[in-house]
C-alpha cells in the first residue's frame, strides 16, 4: 500500500479536523506540521497556542510543530524539500505560500467555499451575511493569486439557520473527507480552471464589522448575529452586546431603536421593518444579564430610545 508524505499547513480548528483524519488514516504519514506562531490574546494578554499545535500536544503526537513568522526565506522551502513529500495539504493557514514551496509537490488548499465564490478570509461569513442557501468546501490546487487555483473537488452543504461555528464545524467535516478522497485520486482528477468572472472577494473580519444600529432590517439583524457569533459577536455604538435576541417582521410607523414594550421576559425595540426582542445582554467590561435588569439598573424607561 502506498503511504502519503504530507506536510500540512493550517492554524484553528478547521483545520485541526482535516488534520486528524490524515493522522488517523495508514495510508497518510504526516511528516510536519506548519502552524501561526503564539499569539497573546485576552485582556490579560496570555500566550496562546493555535489549535491544532494544542491539539497535537495535548494527544502527544510525535510531530514537528513549526510556527515561523515568515515562510519566505530559503530555509524553510530547503527544509520542506528535504522530507520529499507527496502533498503539502493547507487549510486556514492564515500565511500566503511563496512560488519556492508552491514549486516543491502539489499544495492543496482546503478553501471553504463553493469556488470561485468568495475567495478570501471569511467565505463563511460572507455567505451567511448573504443568505445563501448552500456553502461548501473546495479543494484547490494552490498558485499564484489568492484562492486563485485550479479546482480538484468540492463538496457542498445546507446553510439553512446555521451560525458560523456551526457552519465551520460542519465543513471541517467535509474537507476532511475530501481531503483524503483528492490525495488518493489525484492522478486522475481533471483540473478545473476558474471564471474570475464569477469570483468575489472577503475581508479579514474586524471587531467593527460587528457593529450595528436598530435601522438594519429584521433579516439584516439575524444574518449578523449569525455570521459573528463566536467574534466578534454583535453590539451597539455604545459598546452593549446583543448575547439573544429575536426578531418579528411587522410594519409601524415608529422611529427605529425606540422600545416599546419591558417585561422580565424581554425588551421589545423597534428596528427598521419591524421589532426586536432583546433578552440578554452584555455592557463593556460587564457580565452577560438579561436585558430586563440591564434597562432597571440604567433607568430605561417604554418610549426611549435604546443606546
């Protein structure tokens, strides 16, 4: 049986989960795995590790971890050519591979969208905040450009009400698969070139992009919290997250952000072609609360406006 060498390239868990089925798999043998470097995150600034170098510690793979700054340098394309691998698998890397490790073995990019849709930092995102019904993952033969290569394989899934972990999740599980079936059949896979003309591109997501007013529409409002669930979540000019909400498409004549309704079950507010009902809430720096307490302790009253 002929066993793979693959180097593989990626950081969160997306990719943890392609990497695993390969670890798992007799006919893989995963020589090195490429990773971000440690990063300090949090308010108390804690050095982290990416998910999938935890992961790897964590189930005491004997595994070289690398996470240069840079993979520009001769030393890293001399050191990927000496473990002569078959494959260099990449997904949500987060670094651009140079033409000296692009020309060493075919690299493999397992992008999660339905290329050439939504090429980029956040296809996922992206196609959430658009209410589409389908995603996918794609798998690529990486070149020069961004997302830009020939196509191997793809597999496709329903987006429905899902939100981004969700979505995530679900894809990682089908690149996963993908992955193994296009390295065992690459030999015979057509190459698709890609129509630049149906191709989009997405942004690295910003903590503003979570931003939002009550003149959204209804639908605006739930693709957003969907979208930014897990970062950078949704919240208010004056910094107030909205943790759960739901919303009720109803005509009024009324300005929007005003609440028109309190209870201890919800804060009803108006947006742009409907209400929100807002059920719990997060102040800066500040425990998540159900909105009930949280317009009590600030003295809202049915009438004002909701910033």
């Amino acid at each position: 049986m002929k066993k793979y060498r693959i180097i593989f390239m990626g950081t969160p868990h997306y990719a943890t989960t392609i990497f695993k089925s390969l670890i798992e798999s007799c006919d893989m043998n995963v020589c090195a795995v490429f990773t971000q470097p440690d990063k300090k995150v949090g308010r108390g600034q804690i050095l982290s590790s990416p998910h999938i170098k935890q992961f790897t510690q964590n189930n005491n793979l004997k595994l070289d971890i690398f996470q240069p700054e840079s993979i520009k340098d001769n030393n890293t394309a001399e050191y990927i050519t000496s473990l002569k691998p078959d494959f260099i698998i990449v997904a949500a890397y987060g670094k651009i591979l140079p033409e000296s490790i692009l020309q060493i073995a075919p690299c493999i990019n397992l992008h999660a969208s339905l290329l050439p849709k939504y090429r980029g930092a956040s296809p996922i995102q992206q196609a959430i905040l658009n209410n589409d019904k389908y995603s996918g993952v794609t798998a690529m033969k990486m070149a020069k450009g961004l997302d830009t290569g020939e196509i191997l394989g793809f597999s496709y899934v329903k987006i429905e009400n899902l939100n981004s972990d969700e979505l995530f999740e679900l894809l990682s599980k089908k690149a996963a698969a993908l992955t193994l079936k296009v390295i065992r059949s690459y030999e015979n896979i057509l190459h698709v070139k890609q129509s630049d003309v149906l191709s989009s591109k997405t942004s690295k997501i910003t903590k503003e992009d979570g931003k939002i007013n009550f003149n959204l529409t209804c639908k605006e409002l739930k693709q957003k919290s969907l979208a930014y669930t897990s970062w950078p979540g949704v919240f208010l000019p004056n910094g107030l997250k909205l943790k759960s909400f739901e919303c009720e498409k109803i005509n009024h004549d009324s300005n929007m952000g005003i609440i028109t309704q309190i209870s201890q079950k919800d804060v009803v507010v108006t947006c742009a072609d409907g209400y929100v009902k807002l059920s719990r809430v997060a102040a800066p720096s500040k425990q998540e609360t159900d909105a009930f307490s949280y317009v009590n302790g600030k003295r809202i009253k049915v009438g004002d406006t909701f910033y």
